[in-house]
C-alpha cells in the first residue's frame, strides 16, 4: 500500500531514494548487512543490481518499495517490475489463465534484446512464483480495504475463513430466541482433525435446526460424539447472532454484489411477491482432474465458494429427512403441492431433464476430483454463490445449500423468487418431505423461459415465469450467460490442483463482478426499453381483439384449473372404486337425511313449544331467539351440504353408466364396468394431451411464422412436441383395445347396460360433459388474446420492480459513499491506507457517472450521484458534460459487455483532440523542439458595432462590450507560434495536468501528474479529420482578451444548463474584460495555472529540473502584469477538486485573504491547507526571484468568514469572478447572494459573446529550390 500511495497506483516512477531503500529506517538489528545480486527485470529491459540488506530491513520489503516483486522473499534471484504483474493480471481477467505463454513471451521478448536468462524452466519457475504471491497480496489489500470501509465484511461472507481454530465445544449449546419468538435449538458437531488440503468428510458434520421444527435424532456414524437432542428435521448450521430487532436489510455481502436487488430496503411490490428473483443452474464443464498430490491449500479472502462443511451437512440432512415417514405436520404441504400439479405431470417432467436424474452421472467422478459447479445469480447476471460439486449428477442437496445461505443473508420478511431448470421437482421435494419448511411459504418457484418448454404443458402453466404472477420480464437464464463469461477458464483450469482452481476461479469471479458493475444501469435501461416494446405489442393485439380485460383474466383462470386438474389412472379395480364411492356417498347423503329430519323435528316442536308460552303471555322472547336463530343455521347447513352430496353421487352415477335404483354391490367385480371406467379415463387423458400438444405447437408455429427459429431456443419444444404425438397414439391404442373388449362382452351379453346407453355413441374426444365448449378452448379470439394480456401484467410487474431497483441503486451509492467518507476520516493518519480509500472513490465516483449517464442524464437527482469534489485531488478524473450524455443517448446501448463507444470513436475523438490541443505550448516538457508549422492568431471584426446594454438589478457599473485589440504573436519558451495561449489549459485539472498533442510522435507524452483529462470539448458526431482537412482548416475557434483565450466550447458550456461549470480560460479571460473596463484598478490577476503549476514544487522538491522550468514558467506570468504593484492586491483564482476558490494576496499587510463560496461542503478545510501550500511556495519564489527573502511568520492566512453562499454545484466559479470585479474597483470582496447569480451570469456571457473572435490559420513551411516560400491556407 506504501508503494500504490507514493507511485499514485503506478502512474509515476518510484522516487530515486525508494530503490535503494533510502526511506527506510536505519537499521535496528545491529547485524552486519548482507549484499545481495539480483536482476531487475522491466517490460523492456533487464538489468543487474545489488542490494542490501538485513534482518530488520529484509529483501523482499526493500525490493517491494522500490517496485519490484520478488520469487521469493529470503534471497531472490529475480524480480519483477510491478507494473508488469500487473498488467499481466488485467490481461488474464479477460483471457485464459497462461502463466507459462506470458513467460516464454516474455523469454523472447527479452531474448530478442540481447538478454540471455538461461534456461527456460528457469524463468517461468521464478516468474510462476512472483506472479502468484503478487496476486495474492493484491487479495488482502483489497480485503484489508474493505474491511476499513465494511468492518466485518470477512465474517460475513465466509465466517471459516478469518475465524481462528478453537477447541471443539459442547455438544449442546442454549437455545437462542430468534426474533419471531421460536427457539432454535442448535446443534455444533465439530469434525475431527483432517491434514491440510483434504477434503472434509462427510462424516464431520454441523448440524442446525430451523425456527418451529421439532428436535429428532440423526443416527451418526461411528466415531462422532452422539448427542442426547433430537430433531424432526434437521437441517445445516446456520450460525446467527442474536439482536435486538430483526434486520431490516439484507447484509453487506449481498449489498456489494448486486445493488439493485439488494442495495435498498425492501421493495413492497404491488404487482408481485417476491422481494427478489434469483436463478440456480448446474455446469459439468468447468471441472477439475484429481491429481497425483494435494496441492497447497489457498483461500480467496472472499470466497464466493459455499463451505464445504455446510455442503456436507446439507447432504446428510437430505439424506436423513427423505428416510423419514410422511407426518401429520407436512401433509397439509403436499396435499397443497398436489392440488397445483398432479404426480404424473410433475414424474413426466423429470423423465425430461437430466437435471432432475440425480443418480445420471454427467462427469466421472472416478478421474474428477470435482464434477462441476452451482451457480446461484441475481436477475442482473451478477453472481451471488457458487457449490462446488463432488458428485457425478447433480442432485438437489447442492441447490438447498445455495438457498439456505441466501436466506442467512436476507431478512425474515423477504421472499425469494427462485428460477430454475427444474423448479417443479425442487418444489415438490420440499413439500413431499418437508425440506426446510420455515423458509417454504417464502419461496415461489418457476421455470426458466428456455427450458421451461421442455416440460409438460400442465407444468408450463404453473410455471413457465410469463404465465407466473410476479416474475415479469426476467427470464431465468443468467447462469447460462455467467457460464459463457468464464467458459475460456474450461482448458487451463481442467488440468490445474484444486485449491489453485477455486482461487483463480475466485479471482475471475471478483473482477467479473467488478468489471460489470458500470453496466447495471445500462441492464436496466435495456429491460425499460423492452418494457416499452412488448407493451406496444401487447396494447396492440388487446385493441385487435376488443375483449374486457377482466374476461380474458376470467378465462384464463378457468384455463389453469382445467388442464391442471388431476386426471384419471386406470386400474384393475377401478369399476369398485368407483362403486364404493358412491356407496360411501349415498351412505353419506342417507346420514344428512337424517339429520336434516331430526333438525325439522326439532325444530317444529320448538316452534309448538314457543306458540303455547306466548299462548299463555309468558315473555321469553330473549331466551327463545337464539335457540331459534341456532336451529335455522344447523337446517341450512344441512340442507347446503345434502345438496352438494346429492349433486356428486348424481355425477358419480352417470360416469359410471348406470340407474339411480341399481344394486351397486352386485356389480362390484363386473368386467364391463371395468372397462368402461378405464375407457372414460383414456378418453379423458387423450383430450387433455391433445389439448396439450395443439397449446404446445402454437409456440412452434409462430416461431415459424417470423423466421425466428433458433436450434437451442426450441430443442426442447420439438422435443416435447414429438414426445406428445408418441404418447398421443399409445393412449388412442389403448382406447380402441379397450372399446373393443367392451363390444365384445356386449356381444356376449355381457354388458348391464341398457341398449340405448349413450356410451354406444360417444365419439366426440373434444365434447365436454356439459356439452358446452369453454370460451379459452373454442374461441379463436379469446385464446390470441390471453397471451398479450400476460405479456402485460408481466410488463406493470417488470416496470414496477425497475423503479425500485433505480431506488436501490441510489440508496447503495449514497450509504456506500458515505460509509468510504468515513472510513477516509479515521485513516486521515495512515496516508498508505487513505490513498487506497481514495481509490476507491474514485472508482465508485467511476461507477456513479455510468449510471448518472443511463439513468439520470437531465441531472434531476443531483445530491445521489458522487461530484469531482469527493475524489481526492491527485487521482486521476475524466470529466464529462451533458452534451456528451445526449448525444449517446440517441445511440442504442449495445447488449454485450463490450464498451458503448467504439474503437473508431475513441481514436476519431483523440485525433479532434489532437487537433484543438496542436496549439497547447508544452511548458512542462523537458527541453525545446523545433517544428515546422507556424500558427498566428487574427482577430474577426464584429459587423454589428452597436453596443449591447447588460445590466444587472441591484450591482451598480458593469461592464459594457468592447472591441478587443490583439496583442502581437507571442514567442514560447519552445519557440513554437502560439495559436491560443492555453496557459489557462484545462482548468478541471485538480493537480499537475498537461494538454498533449496526440498527434506528434516526436513529443513525449509526460503523465507523471497527469489527473484530468477534459473531453468536454469534444464535439462526439464530427467526422475524423485526415491530415489533409487538419491542414486546410480555418475559422473563429474562441475568445480572447489581452493574453488571455478561451475556446468557444468553453462558453457552450457555460451556457448549459446541465453543466454551467467555468473552465480556469473563461474566469481568466472575464477576469481581463472586467479589469480593462475600470480606469484605475485596485486589483490585478493572475492565471489560476499559476497555484497549479506551483504544486510541482511541492511534488518534487529539490528537483532541479522541475524548479527550474516552474520558475521560467511563473516569470513569464508575473511579466505579463509588470509592474506588479504592491499597493494592489494580486487575486489568483485556485482550483480544488470540483470546486473554484479564491486567494487574495494583499502585499501592504502581508495578509493572504482565501474566499470559499462552499465553506461548509466536505473535505473543504483539508482543499484551504492544500491551497494555502501552494500560496507559501508561489510567495516565497516570487520574494527570490524580487531578490529578496520570505519570511513566513510576517504573513497573515485569513480564512473565508462570509458563510456559506452558494446552493448548487456549478456556480462557484460564477461567484469568484463576482469577487474579482469588487476587488478590482473597490479593493474588497462582493456580496452577491445565490439569487442573483442568474442575472450575473447572463451578464457574463454577454461579456464573452461581446469579445472579438479568436480565428485559427495554419502556415506550413516549404523548402523549394529559390528558397522559402509560406504558404497560408494551403
């Protein structure tokens, strides 16, 4: 961390006393020191040293501080340039891990520069070892950040990786009240001691219980401790620990990991139930090949790999619980399960998948030493765990531990969206054994969209997530696209130990998330956009088809239960079910007979009895009426469920096919009867399956119809299609050789049917029993419609989630802002650790102008998006405006991962650059250069020489237009022609920033200091210029006044109202309007580079060079206000980050005045100390240069005491030229409030449009043969 902080992350060279270690601490050992000789090795160079070193001042921390890694840390023979590690772990995030290509890369590289290294084994030894400990500090810088930022993050996430080993406790541990009020007693068995790096065996165990189970006893094998407690349904631990009030928020884990999902509170949805939608998918691919040895352990720091003890654990507790009979307790929960789905849909589904075979191996176990991996991701694609799998198939054990350490995760109130392949098999299992049953109400389950198809269509209703309530758009497949985002890792992982697997597994899995953080919003803007699409589309059809919503709501209603309702089974006994049912019934109906006679009865001697009191005038009314309501109740109830009795047995009897007055008992074992049951319920299974097939092939169809058809998308529909027409054809056989049989006893004189009974003619598989067809079978227009009306409810529920995922991203980057502004004030003593934290911000500031782009590009939500203020000042910043954010929102964000802007933007916008910053004059380049193009600047007379009155309420003389006159072409210390004095350069530089002309292959590009690069310029549709158009171009590219010049752009973006902020050109020029309007000024000015370039000084101190060419720098400044008076106060505008400030150095007193619009934002007295540095070294130079000397203690700092007067985030530099006017006419600062900064600033630009224009010509010089000729506006 000391070497990231004094190299700025590498972006400048290690000071010349780090490589000797001169920083150090002198030695403290009192040992002699040893001298060590090792090879530097560099990206294009490599040479010989020789180091010191001792005890306490080892090798390997010397060798880091001057930015070299080691091979090893005692006595390394070699090491590396950290930048070089460095870019080569960047590059293998993106690419297939290959240490041993980079290494003989670089053995080429080197070799074809004359560098001889030996032999080849030598180098990537050396080179493996340095690259996999720099990696592995890389981790725990990263986790000692965080854990700074999120104290705890570690435990978190993997309580077993910081936890130090304890003894094995007790077996019994007290029962803790969780917050519901349920006890959960909890079980702790700890396993016995293994060697390191093998795997834990299932034998070692840790139990726990959920809230309301009953304890049982587990039977354990032989060698563990048995415990005395018991459970029904034992489940994994799950430590929690005890607080006051449940968590209202899921944790800081699931916070970091996706911040929509899990960023705010909880959404209370409207349209849907589930707080959050996850996805779970197996992957048999990304295995690892048992070696001959173990290789050593290694751990990711934050692991996102689920522990293997609770893995373990969740296995035996399935194991032990699917062993165990049917309870009372759970058969409330599967008699539910099946009412939604009958068994032989859900046993058809599983036949389907090979997912749901938990015995079909998919990897050998015998030469894997892991089969493949669980992925557990959010509905961004952003992935949440990961299960390592052990075992041939994939079985659901590996699922349910994925799901249980989500629900430790999240509060008590959320429920859980689950997607996945086999979604009805997982929900079945929980209910038939009762898995887990305190988290089952919270779990809703479906199928995801591409392979829903592949189950039955009784499941598709039920879930297929477009026909499921609360879903909405999602589809289910981001494990899939997780799993082609690491597939490169499949070749150099297969081969790899498994510890080294998993870490670089992890490390591939941290940066993925990293990376694709910056696209969230962008996800989300593409699901609103989709939003739109299919809503057209769906308003569309509803308006087509002319149906009330509620009726198309109604009849898909009637369409779930119809094809969902349980068939049924043929039997050979089915005849006497069917009998003793309605014997059963009709014994039934007889007891309600007779009860409703007794309550008649009762009744009427009630009434007989109450007739003769009042007969004989005895009041008992109040005692009399609520027997008599009482008895009307009991007589309505019967008669209500006689009725409902009367009305089954009727069916029964007609579905049966026989008389009212028929002796069901001597029919009981009746072929015939048999037979006919069996008829009807092939009749009604091939109804529904034709049914079934013809909803099936209705999808096929129109993927057809819009030549759409993609192979992996409907595999599983043409599948299932051709599976239907098989089962179709098997049932209609069965049919016939059933009707068959059935003629044949009739023939025989067999049947006790009636000659005239209606089975003889019934044909019709399409009839339904009432004879009417139901309005979603036969009505062509009700079944178009019913899918656009899902597509819509799937829409209000997708646009519904979408706004509250924008809520939680922007309640993630307000408390994750402020929970890194804290943790910088606690570690303001630590500089190595407060400039990472900065890094941070500055990273997160990364991510907020992405989203503030995508999601907020009219800037509406102002005070949730991070502002340049919040990033420390020598970290580098790209700022951008609005116009920018317009002019890509026009373009269609791409869906890949891929950057918005392409390569050919990115070099058509560097060559624009280069062409506006051509006439930047280098001034802190090493050295002079001879070029051969000469530049001038003319100025354009302004046709119209009326004047323009701008007056401002309330702020007496200001300044009228004028007509600027040039002064001559100034020479450069480089001896270039000076087109713009871009002195005042790029003024959204926070520290030492420089304009480079990319285009000049002969200059070097310096980006020692280099903090912002500005793009505002940039016009992003202008065609990239050749070197002929570059040549040819001419024109008004700005404004000038005196020395001073500003580019047009500056002045467009003054005038936006999305930008509005002052570039340090356009407060210089202003500045010189306003001091050239007053005759005797009391006040002059200075450009604010001058602060700027002083912080070299600083930066560097006794550089010769950098003094040197600071001072050549500031001397020419100083000239262009000679003399410089002392009676006046010299103003100097001082840029901090995001913010203009103002110093006032007034010589009589020795007093240096500092003006703050914004004294009270964050970070300001620390942006006044940094200034006030700055304003000591700019005195003190211009003291010697006056021949004279500083003295700092005569001199006085005043700090800002107007309070805060400013209300946004744009207008400070609006304010500092207020003040600058007031001094330069009455020789003290303005009071100007917020309210009248819009007329002040209207005035501004009035000023600026009012100066004469800056026109750009380009000479070239050309030698001919009489000499010299110049050309002008080739």
């Amino acid at each position: 961390m000391m070497l990231r902080e004094a190299t700025k992350n590498g972006r400048i060279v290690v000071p010349k006393g780090r490589i000797a270690g001169g920083d150090l601490q002198p030695c403290s050992c009192g040992k002699k020191q040893r001298r060590l000789s090792y090879v530097a090795a560099y990206w294009a160079y490599i040479e010989h040293r020789t180091l010191f070193f001792c005890d306490c001042r080892p090798a390997a921390a010397t060798l880091v501080r001057a930015g070299l890694f080691p091979c090893t840390p005692l006595q390394p023979s070699i090491a590396f340039d950290i930048n070089l590690l460095e870019l080569i772990t960047y590059n293998m995030a993106y690419t297939a891990p290959n240490l041993h290509g980079w290494a003989l890369s670089l053995e080429w590289f080197w070799k074809e520069r004359g560098y001889i290294l030996g032999t080849r084994e030598v180098l990537r030894k050396r080179f493996s070892n340095a690259f996999h400990w720099f990696t592995y500090l890389q981790e725990q810088v990263a986790k000692e950040v965080q854990e700074i930022i999120h104290p705890g993050f570690t435990q978190t996430i993997n309580p077993s990786v910081i936890a130090p080993p304890e003894p094995p406790p007790s077996l019994f541990s007290p029962c803790v009240q969780c917050p519901t009020g349920q006890t959960k007693s909890i079980e702790d068995i700890e396993p016995p001691s293994t060697s390191a790096g093998a795997v834990t065996s299932k034998s070692a165990r840790v139990l726990k219980l959920n809230g309301g189970d009953t304890p049982t006893q587990i039977k354990q094998e032989p060698g563990l401790p048995t415990s005395s407690s018991s459970a029904e349904n034992p489940t994994p631990i799950q430590e929690e620990a005890e607080s006051p009030k449940p968590a209202t928020m899921p944790s800081i884990f699931l916070q970091e990991a996706c911040p929509a999902c899990f960023g705010g509170s909880r959404p209370s949805l409207a349209k849907s139930k589930n707080d959050i939608i996850v996805c779970i998918d197996g992957n048999f691919t990304q295995k690892c090949l048992q070696g001959k040895y173990i290789d050593p352990p290694l751990q990711h720091p934050h692991t996102l790999f689920v522990a293997e003890d609770e893995v373990n654990a969740m296995e035996v507790y399935i194991e032990a619980i699917r062993k165990k009979a049917a309870n009372p307790r759970g058969q409330s929960v599967r008699d539910m399960l099946r009412n939604i789905l009958p068994d032989h849909v859900l046993d058809e589904c599983e036949k389907s998948f090979t997912a749901a075979q938990e015995k079909t191996a998919k990897a050998s176990g015998k030469y894997y030493a892991d089969t493949g991996l669980m992925a557990l991701v959010c509905r961004h694609d952003r992935l949440l765990w990961v299960v390592n799998m052990t075992t041939p198939g994939e079985q659901q054990h590996y699922a349910f531990a994925l799901l249980d350490k989500l629900f430790q995760h999240i509060p008590m109130d959320w429920h859980v969206g689950l997607l996945y392949d086999i979604g009805c098999q997982l929900e079945r299992s929980m209910a038939k054994h009762s898995i887990m049953p305190s988290v089952f109400n919270r779990l809703c389950f479906a199928v995801s969209v591409f392979h829903a198809f592949g189950h039955q269509w009784s499941c598709q209703l039920h879930y297929h997530l477009r026909k499921c309530i609360g879903y909405g758009l999602s589809d289910g497949e981001g494990c899939e696209r997780f799993w082609s985002n690491i597939r490169k890792l499949i070749p150099p992982l297969r081969v790899t130990g498994r510890h080294r697997w998993r870490w670089v597994l992890d490390r591939q899995f941290r940066h993925f998330k990293q990376d694709n953080l910056h696209n969230l919003a962008a996800i989300m803007k593409r699901k609103y956009k989709a939003c739109d699409k299919k809503a057209k589309l769906a308003e569309k059809t509803l308006k087509k088809a002319g149906i009330p919503e509620a009726t198309l709501k109604t009849q898909w209603l009637l369409q779930v239960e119809a094809q969902t309702a349980k068939l049924q089974r043929q039997s050979k006994n089915a005849a006497d079910k069917e009998i003793e049912r309605i014997l059963d019934l009709r014994e039934e109906q007889g007891d309600l007979q007779a009860q409703l006679r007794t309550l008649l009865t009762d009744e009427k001697k009630e009434l007989e009895d109450r007739l003769q009191r009042l007969q004989q005038r005895k009041s008992v009314k109040s005692e009399s009426s609520k027997s008599d309501v009482t008895v009307a109740e009991d007589v309505n109830a019967t008669q209500e469920a006689l009725d409902i009795i009367s009305k089954r047995i009727e069916t029964a009897e007609k579905a049966l096919g026989v008389p009212e007055d028929t002796d069901l008992k001597a029919l009981k074992g009746n072929v015939f009867l048999r037979h006919r049951v069996n008829a009807r319920a092939l009749k009604q299974r091939i109804q529904a399956k034709i049914r079934s097939h013809k909803f099936e092939r209705g999808r096929l169809e129109r993927v057809y119809r819009h030549h759409v058809m993609q192979e992996k998308d409907h595999q599983h529909t043409k599948t299932l299609l051709k599976r239907t027409e098989s089962t179709v054809a098997t049932l209609v056989k069965k049919f016939n050789d059933t009707v068959a049989l059935m003629e044949e006893l009739k023939r025989r004189k067999q049947a006790p049917l009636d000659v005239d009974d209606e089975i003889w003619n019934d044909d019709g598989l399409l009839e339904e029993e009432n004879g009417i067809v139901p309005e979603w079978l036969g009505n062509q227009a009700i079944r178009d419609a019913i899918p656009a009306y899902l597509d819509k409810q799937r829409v209000l529920e997708e646009t519904e989630r979408l706004d509250k995922e924008v809520k939680a991203v922007c309640t993630w980057l307000v408390n994750e802002t402020k929970a890194i502004d804290e943790a910088r004030q606690h570690t303001a003593d630590d500089v190595p650790l407060h400039f990472q934290l900065d890094m941070r911000m500055l990273l997160l500031w990364n991510v907020s102008e992405h989203w503030r782009r995508t999601l907020d590009p009219d800037s509406i939500m102002d005070g949730v998006w991070l502002q340049v203020h919040h990033i420390d000042g020598s970290l580098p910043v790209i700022v951008t405006t609005a116009r920018d954010t317009q002019a890509m929102d026009t373009e269609e964000i791409d869906t890949s991962d891929e950057s918005e802007i392409s390569q050919d933007d990115i070099e058509e916008r560097q060559m624009i650059l280069a062409e506006e910053c051509e006439q930047v004059l280098m001034q802190t380049a090493e050295g002079d250069r001879d070029v051969e193009d000469e530049e001038y600047i003319d100025t354009e007379e302004d046709d119209d020489d009326e004047e323009v009155e701008g007056s401002l309420t309330g702020i007496p003389g200001l300044p009228k237009p004028f007509v600027w006159l040039p002064s001559p072409p100034r020479r450069s210390v480089h001896d270039n022609n000076a087109v713009i004095d871009l002195t005042e350069a790029t003024l959204m530089d926070l520290t030492n920033s420089h304009v480079v002309d990319l285009t000049a292959d002969n200059v070097p590009i310096d980006l020692t200091n280099n903090s912002v690069i500005d793009l505002t310029g940039l016009p992003p549709d202008t065609p990239q210029p050749t070197r002929v158009s570059r040549r040819n171009r001419s024109g008004i590219i700005g404004k000038g006044c005196g020395p001073y010049s500003c580019f047009t752009e500056d002045v467009d973006r003054i005038e936006d109202a999305n930008d509005g902020l002052f570039e340090g050109r356009v407060i210089s020029v202003v500045a010189q309007a306003l001091l050239q309007d007053i005759e005797s000024p009391r006040a002059q000015h200075l450009s604010s580079l001058v602060l700027h370039t002083t912080r070299e000084l600083l930066s560097y101190p006794g550089d010769e060079d950098v003094e040197a060419r600071v001072t050549r720098w500031l001397r020419e400044q100083l000239n262009l206000i000679n003399p410089v008076r002392r009676s006046d106060t010299l103003l100097v505008p001082a840029f901090v980050p995001g913010h203009w400030t103002l110093v006032a150095i007034h010589w009589e007193i020795q007093t240096v005045r500092f003006y703050d619009s914004l004294p009270d934002r964050a970070y300001a007295k620390r942006d006044e100390r940094r200034v006030e540095e700055e304003v000591w070294a700019f005195l003190q130079l211009m003291e010697r240069e006056a021949g004279g000397t500083f003295e700092r203690g005569a001199w006085q700092w005043v700090s800002e005491t107007r309070g805060q007067r400013q209300n946004n985030g744009f207008d400070c530099g609006t304010f500092i030229l207020a003040d600058m006017r007031e001094y330069f006419m009455r020789g003290k600062p303005s009071d100007i409030t917020q309210a009248q900064m819009v007329s002040w600033k209207r005035c501004i630009i009035e000023t600026l449009r009012g100066l004469e224009g800056i026109r750009y010509y380009l000479m070239t010089r050309v030698d001919d043969a009489d000499g010299e000729v110049v050309i002008v506006d080739e």
